[in-house]
C-alpha cells in the first residue's frame, strides 16, 4: 500500500507567503520607487516560478487522468500512444490564465520538480501504466488538490504584481517620477 503526503509545503513557501502578507502593500504609496521596482521584480520572479511549478503539476495530473481513462474505458492503445493527446491538451478548454510575458525564467527549476515530485512521494509516476487504480487515483486526488492551490497563490501573487504595476504607473502619470531617470537606472544595472 502507498500513501500520498497529506499536506505538502505550499507552493512557492516561505518567498510566496511574504508577498501574500496583507501588510506588504500597506504604505506602498509612501516607499522609495527602488523599494516599489524590487517588490514588483520579486513578484513577478515568484509568479514566473509558481507557473512553471504548475506546469510540472498539471502534466503529471494529465497523464494520471488520462491513464485512469484509458483503463475505465478499456482503451486498447498505450499511454505512450496517447501521448500526443494528453499534451496536445485536447478536451480542456479554453485556458484561464491571465496571458502575463514573462521576461524571467524560473529561479530554480530543480526545487519545483522536486516539490512537484513530493506530492506523491510513495507512488512512482514514472511507471503510471504499472501501478494499480487506488494509487493513481490517490495520486490524482494530491495533484489536484495541490494544483488548486498552487493556482491560488498564483493569483493571490498575480494581485500583488498589478498592484505594485498600478502604483508605479499612478506615480509616471502623476509625474512622482521619471521615464528618463528610471531608464537612466536601469542602464546602470
């Protein structure tokens, strides 16, 4: 018998928590504008990584899924055959996501595979064909769960981000501060 972790460390921890603190934003309008950049370039460092985490989470709920289908129907056709179904993210529909470019890659791809992995720390998802239909469906029930709450945070971090965008855009149109100085500032990093 294998078990799933019942309650793994959010997603993005400790780093994730701080800009999910209600008191980040208070007295935003009062910081110096390097203090108000670095918020928002720590934002969007964490928001980038909480989307590739959630990237590694959701393909592996697919393949779950989709094997778990595979047997309920008595497809005949191997998970690898279906492979190109499950990427190709056929039956999902439109997606929900807030279309952000990112300009940053994930901090540490290593730590969110790892996490990723530790969801279903005593079912082996490299052999999914293999394992019986109690552990997927436990190991479906951890990967959905956490993935909704990995997408929460991201949203929760996503709000912080148009918050402190918000606060920089009101003081350029307020003239509190400077396109020229900030592009001054920037050439110097």
């Amino acid at each position: 018998m294998t078990s799933v972790s019942p309650s793994p460390t959010p997603a993005g921890g400790a780093a994730v928590d701080a800009l999910l603190d209600p008191g980040l934003l208070e007295g935003v309008e009062s910081r110096a504008m390097g203090e108000v950049r670095g918020l928002r370039r720590r934002a969007e460092q964490e928001e980038v990584n909480l989307s590739y985490t959630r990237r590694l989470l959701q393909g592996r709920l697919d393949i779950v899924r989709r094997e778990l289908q595979r047997r309920a129907e008595h497809d005949g056709r191997s998970l690898v055959d279906l492979l190109p179904e499950i990427l190709a993210e056929k039956g999902r529909g439109p997606a929900h996501g807030l279309g952000r470019h990112q300009t940053v890659q994930p901090a540490a791809p290593e730590v969110y595979e790892s996490w990723v992995h530790g969801l279903t720390p005593d079912v082996d998802l490299s052999d999914v064909a293999g394992l019986p239909d109690a552990d997927l469906q436990r190991a479906a029930r951890a990967l959905a769960a956490a993935e909704g709450s990995l997408s929460e945070r991201r949203r929760g971090v996503q709000q912080v981000m148009d918050a402190l965008a918000g606060e920089l855009a009101r003081r350029y149109r307020s003239g509190e501060a400077d396109v020229a100085a900030l592009l001054a500032d920037e050439g110097r990093h």
